[in-house]
C-alpha cells in the first residue's frame, strides 16, 4: 500500500494519507458495518439538530451511559433552543449538577441565546456560521453540521483520532495541534459526499466499540483489511502515548458555617473559572499539606469570607481529583458569631470576593451543586454533623 500526497486545499498538503482505492474501500465498509451495528441510542432517533448539538455536548469527556438520563432529562425540560435561551443559567445548572465540565453548560446556554438573539431561534447549518458560536470547535460544528445537515465536513474527537493513527500507522503524537490539524485535512478527504453523518458516525463508533485505547478487536473490525497498524502486528502502540498528566495538588478548608436556626450558608462560585456559577461550601486555599488548626480556620473565614466563627470543629477529609487537579479538602463545621437580629440569626456576611453571591439555605441540596460540594455535604452528613438533612425539594436559596 502506497502513501500518497493528497491536496486539499491550496497550500495545505496532508502529510500521510491511503491511496484512492483504500479511502473508497474505508467508506463503503464503514458505512456498511454501521448500518448493521450501530448501538441504538436516544440522539438517533430523530435528525433534530438542537438534540444532536446537545448529545455532542454532553458526550464530549462524558460516557454514553452516564449522558443518557441527563440527555432525556434535559431535553424534557428544554425541548428547543429557544427554551434552552429564555432560561435561567441557575436552572440549567441544577440540571446538569453531576454531568461535570460545567463550562459546557455555560456555553450551551450561551450559544442557544446567541442562536435566538442573531439566527431567529435556528440553528445554522454551515459549518463556519456554527464555528462562529460560544463552545463549537471544529469537532462540535462538523458533528452537527454533517450529521444534522449532511454537510461534507469531517468531525474529529478523540476516538476518531486514534482510529486515523491506527489505520495510518501514524507514529506522530496527536497532541500536538500541527498533527491533529494534519489528520483533520486528511479526514477531510475520507469524507464521501453522501451519508457523511453517518460516515463520521461511524469512524467515532468504531473507536467507541472496536479500535478501543488498549485492546482494539481487530478481527471484528470492518477495516482490518487497509489497516497498516494491524498489518504492523501491534496496534495497541499507536497513538504514541504521552506521559502521565501532571495533577497540581491543591488543598482546601472547607467551611459549613451554620445559624441560630439550622440553616446552611453556601457561596456561588464567580465566572469564569473553575465551578462557575456552582454552589459549595465557602471555602479558602491553604498552603497543605498538613490541616489547619481551627485558630487558623477562624482568621481564613473572618478574612476571606467575613464570618465570625465560633464552635469549630474539624469533621472529616475528602479527596477529588480533576483532570489536572489533585485536591484535598478538609471539613470542618462551626457555628457563625454576634446573633444581633431580632429573630436570632446572624446578619449575612458581605459577599465575599471569591464568590459571585452568598446564601443561607435550609435546602442546599436544591442549588446546582459542583459535585466536590456533593461530596462535601455527603461526607459531612455521613460524619453525622449539624447540617440540613438531604432530599428537600424545590429552590433553597433564601
Ligand atoms: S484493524 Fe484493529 S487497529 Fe485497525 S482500525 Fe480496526 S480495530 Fe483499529
């Protein structure tokens, strides 16, 4: 098998790429395979482009069986763009609480308002009119554009990338952005011009399903026969792998200050930032790696958050680790000083710099959490401390 110079477009020459023969040979099987094994999930039911937009979204860094009660969910309570718009971003929130990478949340609102406000409420077809919208790259707008709007453009995430490294037995390490734009303008010749849906359908699922990270199945899969990796005997070893990611540890006192009468007090993290617009436990950095002494705690919630704290105590630890973030986070609990308001709860701090706004809830369960602040309420509870009990339903921001 040859490897042939291909040119897209003026100026920008793909570096490695199958012959003619093969590029037809990878769609006619492909698409041949999918039709008979394609997994039957709720965004392929129907050609909606908000809903497959939406699947794009949740699915990116996100398991399929994790995305799908949120994707029903979401859709049953936004069923349309302009729903999603005239919402509140609070609202949105809660309902993707637990999905993780909230930022995609934001954008998502944020490209549904832009939709209403400068499209007429209609999702665009092109793919550089998308491109143009908060939280599409170029993975984003091909998905819809070629699967909602059968546009001949490639959609190229992780999977897809390893499945081209493989079948290439390209030894280059895609994450460097020269190669991934490279084996874009490769995919763009893979593209046919009818079906290039499910053509790019088909390429993630079979990443998905058969040329998996560690152990591809190759003798059920539909390319073994133009595949140089598997020709090679080792396939496993494309991509290149990179070397481990390199969390930075961070550690946290975390805060459950309560009142005369129960209630819980939860800070809303700024935007942007990490857990934008989120709920949680006020909390403050320290230097770690050993816990503060509650001396220490007192001075870091009277400077950072202007609260007054007697009864400290230290309830328990949690760990939570992020893609790049190592955190630990100790509890502790105390009760907020200086009752001077007639009903006998102390007057709520000032907003604190740290947090878009503050509240005291009877019901911190019903603001949209981050999941650390989950797991936070969960280990407090667990260590049975002082706090609201779980399960109360409707808005707790009072
Ligand atoms: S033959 Fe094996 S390595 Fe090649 S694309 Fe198929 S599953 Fe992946």
């Amino acid at each position: 098998m040859k490897q042939t110079l291909k040119k897209t477009n003026p100026g920008s020459a793909v570096k490695l790429n199958l012959c003619e023969a093969d590029i037809q040979s990878l769609r006619r099987q492909l698409i041949r395979w999918f039709s008979a094994a394609k997994r039957n999930l709720p965004w392929r039911q129907h050609r909606d482009p908000y809903a497959i937009w939406l699947s794009e979204v949740m699915l990116q860094q996100t398991q399929v069986k994790t995305v799908i009660p949120y994707y029903n969910k979401f859709l049953t309570r936004f069923p349309d763009i302009r729903s999603l718009a005239r919402a509140d971003i609070a609202e949105v929130l809660t309902l993707w609480a637990g999905l993780g990478y909230y930022r995609r949340a934001h954008q998502l609102h944020a490209a549904a308002r832009d939709i209403l406000n400068h499209h007429g409420g209609v999702m665009p077809s092109e793919f550089d009119r998308l491109l143009s919208l908060p939280g599409f790259g170029p993975y984003t707008a091909g998905a819809v554009a070629s699967i909602a709007f059968g546009q001949r453009v490639p959609a190229v995430d992780g999977n897809v990338l390893r499945v081209m490294t493989r079948l290439l037995a390209d030894g280059r390490d895609i994450h460097q952005p020269a190669v991934q734009r490279d084996l874009r303008r490769t995919a763009e010749t893979w593209v046919p011009p009818r079906r290039t849906g499910d053509f790019n359908q088909a390429l993630m699922e079979l990443g998905a399903t058969i040329c998996t990270p560690r152990n591809p199945i190759c003798t059920r899969c539909p390319l073994g026969s133009i595949c140089r990796a598997r020709r090679k005997g080792d396939p496993a070893q494309f991509p290149r792998r990179t070397p481990t990611v390199d969390r930075r540890t961070l550690y946290l006192a975390a805060i459950a200050v309560t009142d005369g009468s129960g209630k819980l007090f939860m800070a809303q993290r700024r935007s942007p930032g990490l857990w934008a617009g989120l709920w949680e436990l006020p909390s403050v950095t320290t230097p770690g790696p050993d816990a503060p002494h509650v001396r220490e705690v007192i001075k870091l919630a009277a400077e950072h958050h202007g609260i007054h704290l007697t009864a400290v105590r230290r309830v328990t630890d949690i760990v939570h680790i992020l893609t790049h973030r190592h955190i630990t986070v100790w509890i502790y609990q105390g009760r907020a000083a200086g009752s001077g308001r007639k009903r006998g709860r102390p007057a709520p701090p000032p907003t604190p710099t740290d947090y878009a706004a503050t509240c005291w809830t009877a019901h911190p369960d019903a603001l949209p959490l981050s999941v650390l602040a989950e797991k936070q309420l969960a280990a407090l509870r667990a260590a049975e401390a002082d706090i609201p009990a779980a399960g109360c339903a409707g808005r707790g921001q009072e």
